[in-house]
C-alpha cells in the first residue's frame, strides 16, 4: 500500500531520517516511537510526500509519490496532525467538510454535495461529535478539536491514515476511544494507520506492529512482543524500563524505571 | 457501521443544536446573497447618476439610462452629456475600482489568514502607484505602460511583503502587518522621491490622484477596468474553495490535496492585477479592501466562495457613494474619494476591532 524505501531526511547538515525503509499494509496499524528529534515526525511527514526525501523515496500502491497528483493522493492518504488555533472562526462541521475536498470535481464550481454532507455527519457521530457540528472550532477544547481534526481525516475516506501525536491532548477516555476507532477502520474497513506517539503503552496496546527510530535510524521494526523489549527500548529511549505484561490485554506494559535521588 | 464506545461520551456539555446545517455558506445562500447585492448595486448607480454639482430629474435620468441615451426626456442636453458621457463612466469607474479593492482584499485575508490584510495597509496600492508613477514619468506617452506598470508595481509589493513576513514558522499576523507597513512607507518615499522629478503642476494633479481621484474615467481606459474587474474576480471566485482550506492552515490545504504553490501564485497575480489596474485609474482607494470583507463576513459567512463576489458587489457600492459623497459634499469642488472612504471605513474598522 504505502512503502518507504531507503528514506533519507536530511535538514542542511543535519540528518533527521537515515536510511529508512517501511511498509504499511492493510489492516496494519504501526506505530512509529522514540526519543524528542529521533525522526519520526520527518518521517510521517514524508509519507505523504509533505517533505521531499533528501535520498531514497516513497511508493504508493507501487508507483512513486511523486507520480500523483495533490487531490490524488488526498484521496488515498489523510493526515492527522496537532490542531492549531485558526485565524477565522470556522464551524465543526465546515472544518469536517473541508475533507470531502479531494473528491470535488470542476463541476459544480466547488460545492459540496449531498453525499458529501452525508459522509460528514456520518463521520461526525463515529467520533461522538455529532452535538457539534455547528460550534466554532475556536470554541472547543484542545481535546475536543484533535477529535474534529480525526473527524476530516476520515471524511476523506482515505485508506491511509497518518497521524501525528493524535492523542497528545486526550484525557484517557478519549485516548482509548480514538484509538479504538483507528483500530475499528483498519481491522474492518482494511485501512492502515501509521502513527507517531511519545506514549508507547497505547502504541503497545493498539498497535500490532511498531517501528523504534533512534537519532534517525531504524532500530527495529515488528510486532510489540518482539520490538518492546527492555533492552531495545532501553537504548532507544536513553531510559531504564521495566517490560510486563498488561494484566488484561497481555499486551507489553512499559514502565520507567527511575533512579530516586535520595 | 462502526460501533465506537457505547457508554456516554465524557462531553461537558451537550449542545442543543445538533445537525445545523443553516450556518453554513451553500451555493443557494451565495447566489441569494449576491442577488440581493446586485439589487443594492442598481440602486445606488441610479441614485448616484442622478446627483451631482447638477442635480438631474430621476424619471427622465431612469430614462435616458435604460435607452442608452435615446430618449432622454425632459433632459437637457448639456444634462444628458453630463449623465452618459462623464457620469455614468465615472459611477463605472467606481463600481470597478470598488469591487477590484473589495475582492482582492477579501483574497488577501483568506490567503494570509489575516484579517487585517488589505490591499492598501500592506504597501500593495502602493506599489501599483510607484508602478504607475514610473510610467508615467518615463512613459508618458502611452497610456497602457500605467496598468501594466501598475500590475508589476503591485505584484512586486506583494511578493516582497510576502517574503518579508515569513519567518521560519510560517507568517504570523504581526510580521504582515509589520512586513506591509514597512513596504508601505518605504514606497511612500520612492513616491515621493519621484513627484520631486516632476514639475509644479503636474504634481498638484498627482498629489490628488495618489489620494484617489475617479474624475479621470477616459473611455479606453475604463474598458480595461471592466475586463480585468471581470476576469480578475472570477478568477479569485474560482480559486474560492482553496482558499477556504487555506484559510485553515498551509499544511493542511497541502496534506487536503491543496496545490499551495500554484494556488497562491494565482492567487497573487489576480488580486495584483485587480490593485494594479485599479491604482493605475484611480489612484489609492484605501480601507475598501479592508472594511467591505469584513462586513460582507460578519453579516453572511467566512466562505470565501460566497465572500469574495459578495465583497465584489458591495464594494463597488461602497465607492459609488463615496464618489458620490466626493463630488457632492463641496460641491462644485471635488474631494478625493480615497479620503472619504478612509473618512468612512477608519472609523469603522475600530468598530470592528471592538467588537472581536
């Protein structure tokens, strides 16, 4: 579906990216983790061709990126990013709708159809939002508008989803939520998800496969069992941690391992 | 269907208005709205072409204007003249040089995602007339060199406040404003380093134009102002719902399909084409582009696909009456219109600001 092969980012002299190389199928949610400046925003980034790769390039159902167009690849791949506070006041439901725009045509001079007003209410109430379609995005909370920003990712009925800390502003109850609705999409509608988190117990949790970068290079990549481990992560995260199992879920559990100063 | 979690969203507070859809902009609410502003529009023409230094009869002026002189009634000749042949050209004028200003500022607002963007604050009139003062003082003899000097002046303005405001994170509203300001007073001074190149007279007639002086409505010229008014508004209404996703961010037009690049340079060359053919005719109309967005925003939508040609129609309103204010307040002295609309739209522009 989406395949990054030998990726390199490189900002002036410095190399964010080194030498990456990914695949992202169906039904696969990955979760991309390290340590602040490891790469892996530079790398979501140029998943969707956002930045240019310094070496090395990115393939989208088997043809290069850079073979499509814009609206071609809005139509396969939505990003989901930090929102940020908007400049006009914009309403829920028109931010939402700004998702339908990689499927507008030159007819009818841009605006949105019916099924377009379908899909995003639709899309409105998976995500719980449908009490809010008329409120001003500067009007909401942090949380409230990461969901809306989930919201049009979805709208645009991409099979891929690249999202940048979703959760970064979620209480845990929205954080599972979220999450549980990306897994949703990817195990019944055969959608893939790559997503960047600092929390690497959801990352365990949800995803099935996680890819660990430090200073830009690849470290490993696999299932949490095999990736989470205490030495690798300990390395990857320059912190000492102790690896469980979650009492319920089985799923690796991560916890710090501080060094008390007494 | 998806089940997501069934137990009550953790919401604070449940909304009573829950699938409105009466807020936003269709496509049945644009063309409401812009009729009704076309309505507006044929009012004022006809009001403002019956006043003036000579006041004209409204029934036997209706007339005259509806068979295009033909049959004028009770008019005098000398009337009609002044009606058909300076009148009517002028109010043309104005209707243009209005919609131009309004349109391109409403563009500048959404591109920029300032509201305080405007033709005239961000040194781009300005640019149009430092083009304009280049050929008229090198290229006096041909009249065209004016609005093409002009669309340069002002595209160069544009792209150097452009340049000038970004900073690493992207244009903040402060570094515009500070950018325009800049670019603004700067060309201010090569404006008036030039009049110092021209003799006594002229730069009396040309201290007014720069203010903004619509009395110069020659034929061939306002020709020109209707075309690149049309194309130029039409190009800014088709690139409509880009702008709305720009509005909310270059990244996420970008990662929305948004060709950002090619959309903005459109963008740019339009609206500089709109300040540039205005301010070659016009002189510097300024606040229209500033104040009739905002109006047109506040009363209907931030929809750029219904703003921009709503702004279009009511700002060639707006400077119909302040033309008309200009030529009738001292009547028979004239006023410059841009001084009526910064008479008008200062005062209102700190309403405004108020009131955010």
């Amino acid at each position: 579906m989406l395949e990054a092969r030998n990726v390199n980012i490189n900002y002036g002299m410095r190399q964010a990216v080194v030498n990456v190389s990914l695949r992202v199928s169906p039904g696969d949610m990955t979760a991309i983790v390290g340590a602040n400046g490891a790469g892996k925003s530079s790398l979501l980034r140029a998943l969707n061709g956002a930045i240019q790769p310094s070496r090395g390039e990115i393939f989208l159902d088997g043809k290069p990126l850079n073979s499509y167009a814009r609206r071609a690849i809005g139509r396969r791949i939505a990003v989901v990013t930090q929102e940020a506070l908007l400049a006009f006041p914009v309403s829920v439901l028109e931010y939402v709708l700004g998702g339908r725009y990689p499927w507008s045509g030159p007819g009818t001079w841009g605006w949105e159809s019916e099924r377009d007003l379908e899909i995003a209410f639709e899309v409105l109430r998976e995500t719980e939002l449908d009490n809010f379609s008329a409120r001003l995005m500067n009007e909401l909370s942090g949380g409230e508008r990461q969901r809306v920003v989930l919201a049009r990712a979805l709208a645009t009925t991409a099979g891929i989803l690249l999202l940048d800390e979703p959760t970064a502003n979620l209480d845990l109850a929205h954080q599972a939520s979220m999450l549980t609705l990306v897994r949703e999409h990817c195990d019944e509608r055969a959608k893939a998800a790559v997503i960047v988190t600092h929390d690497i117990n959801l990352a365990a949790e949800f995803a099935n496969r996680i890819v660990l970068l430090k200073s830009g290079h690849l470290i490993a990549a696999g299932n949490p069992h095999e990736v989470l481990t205490e030495e690798l992560l300990s390395e990857v995260l320059e912190i000492k941690v102790l690896v469980d199992a979650h009492p319920l879920s089985g799923a690796p559990r991560i916890t710090p391992a501080h060094e008390l100063r007494r | 269907m998806s089940s997501s979690l069934n137990k009550e969203a953790p919401t604070i507070s449940r909304n009573a208005v829950s699938l409105d859809r009466s807020a936003r902009a269709t496509l049945r609410k644009t063309l409401f709205v812009c009729g009704a502003l076309t309505v507006m529009l044929i009012f004022i023409v006809i009001i403002a072409a019956t006043l003036g230094s000579e006041r004209l009869p409204l029934v036997d002026a209706l007339r005259a204007l509806f068979t295009g002189g033909a049959s004028s009634g009770a008019l005098t000749s000398t009337q009609r003249a002044i009606l058909i042949d300076i009148r009517l050209p002028r109010i043309l004028l104005a209707a243009t040089v209005g919609a131009s200003l309004a349109a391109a500022g409403a563009s500048y607002q959404a591109l920029l995602r300032n509201a305080l963007a405007e033709p005239f604050l961000l040194g781009i009139s300005n640019g149009a007339a430092v083009g304009t003062m280049v050929a008229l003082v090198f290229f006096d003899a041909n009249e065209w060199t004016r609005p093409v000097m002009a669309f340069a002046g002002a595209l160069g303005a544009t792209l150097l406040v452009y340049r000038l405001a970004r900073g690493r994170a992207g244009a903040s509203p402060e570094r515009l404003i500070l950018a325009g300001v800049i670019v603004m007073t700067f060309q201010s001074s090569v404006i008036v380093f030039i009049t110092t190149l021209m003799d006594a007279t002229r730069i009396r007639s040309f201290t007014f134009w720069l203010l903004g002086d619509l009395s110069q409505a020659a034929s061939g010229s306002l020709w020109i102002a209707v075309v690149s008014t049309i194309a130029g508004v039409a190009a800014l209404t088709f690139r409509a719902r880009q702008l709305n996703l720009l509005m909310l961010g270059e990244r996420d037009a970008f990662d929305l399909g948004v060709e950002v690049e090619r959309v903005r340079l459109q963008v740019f060359l339009a609206a500089s084409l709109l300040v540039g053919v205005s301010v070659a005719l016009s002189g510097s109309v300024g606040y229209v582009g500033l104040v009739v967005p905002h109006l047109v925003r506040m009363s209907t939508s931030g929809d750029s696909r219904l703003t921009i040609p709503a702004a279009a129609l009511a700002g060639a309103s707006f400077v119909i009456v302040a033309d008309t204010l200009a030529r009738t307040v001292i009547a028979p002295r004239e006023l410059p219109v841009g001084a009526i609309t910064a008479l008008i739209g200062a005062p209102l522009f700190i309403y405004l600001l108020k009131r955010r």
